[in-house]
C-alpha cells in the first residue's frame, strides 16, 4: 500500500486532543485532531486510508452518531471510541454497533498507541484485500473485453492492468482497426476517473473552423453564431478521461493549444479570459509513428513528448494469428444475437484461410467478416474471396499459430491438464508439453 496512513482524532477538550495527537505522532503515527464530528464526516470516504479515534461525549453529533455515520461510509472502518468513567454501558453497546474498541479514560499514552496500531494494522490488511479483489476482477474484465491468449494480448492486458489504477496520461500506438478506443474505455473503467466521463474526440473529424470551439468550448457571442455558452470537450471530460483519437490529424495550430492544457491543467474558453481548472486523464491514440511526425515539422515535438510519458503497443492481428479462432466464434456469437439468426462454428479448413489472411483492417475488418459469415453473405468477401497463398515463412507462422490456438483450446477444455489433453490432440505427452512451452500457454495440472 502506498497511502499514508492517519488517525483522526475527534475530541472536543482540546488539551485532551492535543495528547493524544502527540503520542501517536510521538510514536510515528500522523494524527490530526478535530473538535467535532461533523467535521470527521468530511473528512471520511470509504477507502479512507486510516482509522477514527473519537470521545462518546460530543457537542451536537456525539460519538455514538458518528459511529453509526462512518460505518454507513464503510462498515469495515475501525473506531475507537473513548468514555468516560460510568459510559461503560454505552461502550458495550458501541461494541455491539461494530466499534472496533474502545478506551476508558483516564488513559495512559502507551495503550492508546496500543489500540491504534491493531486497528490500523487491521485497515491496512482491509484495504490490501479490497485492492487485491479490484485488480482480480479487473484482471477477468479485461480478459472477457480484450480478447486472445497470445502472449501480446496477455502483455496488453497486463499493461492495462498496472496502468489502469494510475492516473498517467498515455498514448496508444497502433494500425487502424486494432481496438485502441477499447483500450481507452477499459483504461477509463480501470481508473480513479471511472465515475466520471469518457469523452472521445476524433481529431481527424472535426473541421479546422469548429476545432477550437468543440475542444476548448465557447462563450457567447465569442464569434458570430455563437448564440449561447457551450462547454467544450475537455472541460466536460473534468474528473474523468479524454481520449484524443488519430492525434496526428489534430491541426498544428491547435497542438500548440492542447500542450498548454496539458501543462497548465486548465483552459480559457473562446471570448473568455478567465482559466477553468480541468482534472482529466489524457488518453491520445495514434496510428502512425509521432515520432517520424515530429522528426518531420508534420506535429509538434513538445507535444509528442507530453504525451509520450506511458506508450501502449498494440499488435496487429497478423501477429497474433492464434487468437483468431477464439475472436472469430466471440464475433460470430455477438453477430447472431444482433441480427436474430441461427450462428454454426466455422469448419477447420475455414478456419484455417481465416488465419492465413493478413486482416490489414485487424479486429475490425475480423468482425465484419463474422457479421457477414452469421447474414450468409461471407462469399466473394476476403478471406473466402478465393484462395489465400501464402509464402514459405508466412505459412510456418500461420500453421503454428493455428496449431498453438487448437492446443490452447483443448487445454481449456480439459482443466489444463497435460494427459487428458495429449489423448485429445493424439499428441505424445512430451511433444505436447514442449509445445506448450514453446508457445507459452501456461501451467499445467
């Protein structure tokens, strides 16, 4: 855990809060008093990285209130309540009400740092688990949205994965058809902007007269026509994530605009002088090479490095040729859902042509196909067009890749395991384990 952990130390006698903010910080432990409840509700959310300390006796909410309060905000939250001589009654009830403990003054300095550390030792251990099930089910959400067990999607995923909880501005690289938006939405659902916007501007869409006016929004009567204020992309981004697609399309005069936001975090609306602070995650999708761009006058080299703090690869589908059984029966399943029609599983020697084809539009193009596959139109389009030749290299890659995507199914099939799946394949156990190795399909049983 990187977070700080605190303890809030809500007493109204403020000699009493005073020595107990120094002995904990006496002890290394950050401690910040406060005279009140309320003032502790405003300080509480539900992943709080730390533990409330709090007197029954309070001026208006009194600690009893707050304890029902917090644990409204999160019920694993431990609170330590102090009472007074004769409260024992109401101490045992808070006990009952889900306080963590409670201390009885008068109290020595050394019991309170006592019960602080189990309870903080407790939330650490609270919020650790509440992490670890976040990433777990992220880690299964991106499995099911960004498909393929080739080990480049398993490295995108992973990437997603480590980066999806930061709030790093990143640039994803990748040709035309290769999912880069999906990676921006599941980077988004990922992140701390999640309960925020997603908002996706195609900079190649956009004429060059309205840019200016659709990112950075407007004031009215900024120019003519402009009858009414309206709030621009970025702004209405704030708190969540902006994707800025085909980044290279963006007009130079614009980039140069675009930087200052990204540095300055705010923005000046068209006929407004007044900077609006803006609190977004920047996510910029390319795909061609910003950097040959800059290299050539073509986009602004300050501007790529802004944005190049984090890069994402996306592969080409002809790179993970394995994976295209998998996405094609994914497609063919979505399709047939959507038109409402009967959907049969493509015959191996289909399979195999879907594989041999290059899919210059990628993921893209590979559903299209399904769509087309599921209407009963597939004929005359490629890869069914006709016969797919394949030179010598490309042909070992593709019977490989097809190989590895029969393997990795029948191991699925059979709970991993290396006998069950052998007899499967009608393949010797040790050749199949060297194939498993080979193309890195994971444990065995």
């Amino acid at each position: 855990m990187t977070e700080i952990f605190q303890v809030l130390v809500v007493e109204d006698d403020p000699d009493v809060r005073l020595g107990c903010e120094q002995a904990l910080q006496l002890e290394d432990i950050p401690a910040s008093g406060l005279d009140s409840a309320e003032k502790a509700l405003r300080r509480v959310t539900r992943d709080f990285p730390g533990v409330v300390v709090s007197d029954i006796r309070l001026p208006g909410m009194d600690g009893m209130a707050l304890l029902k309060e917090l644990r409204a905000i999160d019920p694993d939250l431990p609170v330590v309540l102090i009472t007074g001589h004769g409260d024992v009654s109401l101490a045992v009830q808070a006990m009952k009400d889900g306080a963590h403990d409670f201390i009885e003054k008068p109290f020595s300095p050394d019991y309170l740092v006592e019960v602080v550390r189990r309870a903080l030792d407790k939330r650490r251990l609270t919020l650790e688990v509440r992490q670890l099930r976040a990433r777990l089910s992220n880690r299964d959400q991106l499995e099911a949205k960004l498909l393929g067990r080739s080990p480049a999607m398993a490295r995108v995923r992973q990437l997603v994965a480590d980066l999806g909880n930061s709030a790093a501005d990143i640039l994803i690289q990748g040709e035309t058809g290769t999912g880069k938006e999906l990676v921006a939405r599941c980077l988004h659902e990922a992140g701390p902007s999640r309960s925020g916007h997603f908002v996706a501007i195609n900079c190649g869409g956009l004429p060059e007269t309205l840019f200016e006016s659709e990112i950075f929004g407007h004031e009215a009567g900024a120019y003519t026509g402009a009858g009414k204020r309206r709030i621009g992309k970025i702004e209405y981004a704030s708190g969540g994530t902006l994707l800025l697609d085909e980044i290279e399309s963006m007009p130079l005069s614009m980039q140069i605009k675009l930087l200052r936001v990204l540095q300055e975090r705010s923005l000046e609306r068209l006929g407004s002088n007044s900077p609006i602070p803006v609190n977004c995650r920047v996510i910029a999708a390319t795909k061609v090479d910003l950097k040959e761009l800059s290299d050539q006058g073509r986009f602004r080299a300050d501007l790529y490095y802004r944005l190049n703090a984090v890069t994402l690869q996306l592969p080409p589908l002809r790179e993970r040729r394995e994976d295209i059984p998998l996405m094609f029966e994914h497609f063919l399943l979505q399709g047939a859902a959507r038109h409402q029609r009967p959907v049969s599983a493509a015959e191996p020697p289909r399979q195999g042509r879907l594989m041999a084809y290059d899919w210059p539009g990628n993921v893209r193009e590979l559903r299209n196909v399904a769509d087309r596959w599921v209407l009963g139109i597939e004929l005359g389009f490629p890869p069914f067009a006709a016969e797919v030749s394949a030179g010598p290299r490309q042909l070992a890659e593709t019977v490989e890749a097809f190989e590895s995507a029969l393997i990795a199914e029948a191991l699925s099939r059979n709970g991993g395991s290396l006998a069950r799946t052998a007899e499967a394949v009608g393949m010797a156990k040790t050749t199949l384990h060297d194939k498993i190795r080979k193309y890195r399909l994971g444990k065995l049983n």
